[in-house]
C-alpha cells in the first residue's frame, strides 16, 4: 500500500492539472443516432465555448450534422468534419495529428455517457502519445454503460497504434 501511495499522488496531480488548463477545442466521437443526440448536445455546449474550433469524428451524415449546428448558430467555419474513422479508436487515429500539428494540447472530449470509459480509455494512450490532454464531456443517455470488455480490447488495439501506426480495425465492420 505505501508503494502505491506515491502513484496515486502523481495521478492525482496529474488530474488536478488537466482541470486548470483551459481546452483549445471540441473533440466529438460520432456515432450515428437518429436523433443525434451528440450533435445537438454539442452544438448546445458550442454556444457556451463561443471560441473553440470543434472536430466531429464520424457519425450523422454531414448535411444532418451541419443543420443541427446551422439551427443552433454555430458559425460553419468552427466545424471540421472527418467521416475517416470506420470505429472509436480511428475516431482518435484520424484527428490527434491534426490537432498536434495546430498545437492543440487540451481539448473537451464529447460522447455519450454509455460510451465514455471505453474513450477515455482510448484518449488517454492516443491522445496522450501526442501529448494532448482531455476533459470528458458525457451526453446523458439512457443506455447501459458498455461491457469492460470493449475498453480493454480497444485499450490494446489503441497501444498497437502508438507503437505499430496499425490500428487493428476492421475496414468491412462498423464497431462504433
């Protein structure tokens, strides 16, 4: 236990700097709904952050997703839209060099409630490999939380990015 202790220091250290450090932008994990929940929740919370650039990672078609931030008077010029990623750890793969190369070092991270362990789990090797820090935004559901398993097989398919550029995904199956 007294081994522990400095491990748990340093993690709470390290949480208590992420929550001072202001975000640069707005990371949304996609994930097509019908009713586009995390879209409409974002374009809400957009309107709160009136400076932060926001990235959408896969999800709603386009012209759905420009209309809910159209309808809540984002400016269109904030959005970037990146239809790259096929599952949640490509949601992180096809962003974190573009958010590196612009100097992004903190960004609010947006998904559902259900889904967030299995992306902070992600974010945190994918981003982290970039240096980038993330606050957790979560969209109330009312889905169960995902199995553990998923955040543990994508922990590692996340792992065999950072030190492979492979991400194990499965081009022909959606895993969102």
């Amino acid at each position: 236990m007294i081994l522990a202790l400095p491990l748990l220091m340093w993690l709470g250290a390290k949480e208590a700097q992420n929550e001072y450090k202001q975000p640069q932008a707005v990371v949304v994990l996609g994930g097509s709904t019908k009713n586009l929940e995390r879209e409409r929740f974002t374009a809400k919370f957009a309107r709160e952050h009136p400076n932060l650039p926001i990235w959408i990672s896969g999800g709603s078609p386009p012209r759905s997703t420009q209309k809910v931030f159209a309808k809540a008077g984002i400016d269109p010029e904030r959005l970037h839209l990146d239809y790259e990623a096929v599952d949640t750890v490509t949601n992180f793969t096809t962003l974190v060099d573009d958010l590196q190369a612009r100097g992004i070092k903190n960004v609010y991270l947006i998904t559902s409630d259900f889904h967030m362990r299995r992306a902070c789990v992600i974010g945190e090797i994918v981003l982290g490999s970039r240096g980038i820090k993330f606050q957790s935004v979560a969209v109330p559901s009312e889905t169960r939380s995902e199995p553990v398993e998923k955040s543990i097989r994508d922990g590692a398919r996340a792992l065999l990015w950072v030190t492979t550029g492979y991400t194990g995904a499965n081009e022909g199956k959606n895993r969102y």
